[in-house]
C-alpha cells in the first residue's frame, strides 16, 4: 500500500493510527506531500502522484495493493477494517459510524476553520467560523453524551474507529492555539482523552506542520 501523508492533516492521522493499531504501518509506503500555506483557498503545485491517483487531490489518498486509490480518509480507514477482519468497527459497527460520524464532522469543521484562517485577513469570515464552532461544540457536546462508547484508554485493547477519531479531534483542538480548550464541563471525555492520547499509535503520531517545499 502507498498512503500520501502529511503530519498536519487529522484526517491523514486518523489512517496512520489505525493503521499503527493493527500492524500494518511498516507495510505501508509513505509518500509526503508538500504544500504551501495558500492551499486554503486557491490551486497549489501538487505532490507529484497525488492528484494522478485522486484527481481531487485531497489526502489522505490510500492506495490499495490492488491499486485502486482510496481518496478519503473514512474510505480508508474501511480498507484497514476489512484488513483487520472487522476488528477496527467492532461488534456493533451502527452505533460504532454513528459516533465516529460526530467525531468525522467535528474534524472537517476544525479543517474548515483552518483553511479560513490561511486566506489574507482582509477576505475572513467571522460568521463563517463562528459556524464551524457552533459545529464543534455541539459535536463535543454529543461525545460527552456518549462517553460511555469510550472504553479503551492507554492499555486497553485494540480502538475502535471512533475512538481513533474522537482522539484526534481532541488532540488537534489542543494543537491549533485558535480552536478553544474542549475539556470545560465535558468531564468523562477529557479523562479518558487523557489516557487515550497516551497510547503509542498516538505519541508517534503527534502533528506538525507540513513543509511547504
């Protein structure tokens, strides 16, 4: 497998954790893409591969063994299930997508808010982003309902998909010094968070900008 891979993007991070979880992260070849920080809101070089593979160039892209290129994380992340033999969607996959749905949606908006932040000054929205952060507390607001689906913690068995992306949106909220502290009155997941982000697929998955050139 080839998986175009930046250390920024959560949605990129979201597939090496599971891949990392079950084994299959040294199977993977990674090819880095480049971007400059214009990418938010006009046409940029693409990383050579990336856009001949996905014609949205959009990463993460996963290409399979087969060949065929999976140009969207949650396509991804379904590839490493049936890897796993199901083991990354659980005994109850439903309710399983039902929260890494939230969790999904939350992430995009923090990518929306990323990408307003990159255009000159003069063209933001305030409403715009004031928009993805209503989305982001309701999304928060509904994993704190549902913090009872977050079992495993920094010893526990093999995450689930929602786990995984419950983790990293609540890593990249602490990362970017514009998104706000998600952990005021949502109790249980802060304190699971605190074990979670403590595994080893997280701890060598930290982000960090993408080089530019």
């Amino acid at each position: 497998m080839k998986l175009f891979w930046t250390p920024a993007s959560p949605f990129t991070r979201k597939v090496s954790v599971a891949a990392k979880e079950i084994g299959l992260w040294d199977k993977i070849e990674i090819i880095q893409t480049k971007w400059p920080l214009s990418w938010g809101y006009e046409t940029v070089q693409f990383t050579a591969g990336l856009a001949e593979n996905n014609p949205v160039a959009r990463i993460p892209t996963l290409v399979t063994d087969a060949g065929h290129p999976l140009g969207c994380s949650t396509l991804a992340c379904q590839h490493l299930d049936r890897l796993s033999g199901g083991r990354l969607s659980g005994p109850d996959p439903d309710r399983m997508w039902s929260l890494y749905a939230i969790a999904d949606g939350l992430i995009e908006a923090q990518i929306l808010m990323r990408a307003e932040h990159l255009r000159p000054s003069e063209y933001r929205m305030e409403s715009f982003l004031q928009k993805q952060r209503d989305r982001i507390t309701r999304c928060f607001d509904a994993i704190e309902a549902r913090a009872d689906e977050l079992q495993t913690k920094k010893d526990g068995n093999l995450p689930n998909l929602a786990e995984i992306t419950v983790g990293i949106a609540a890593s990249y909220q602490d990362w970017r010094e514009w998104l706000e502290d998600f952990r005021p009155g949502r109790p249980s997941l802060s304190n699971w968070y605190e074990s979670f982000r403590m595994r080893p697929s997280m701890q060598t998955s930290e982000p960090a900008e993408t080089p530019e050139a």
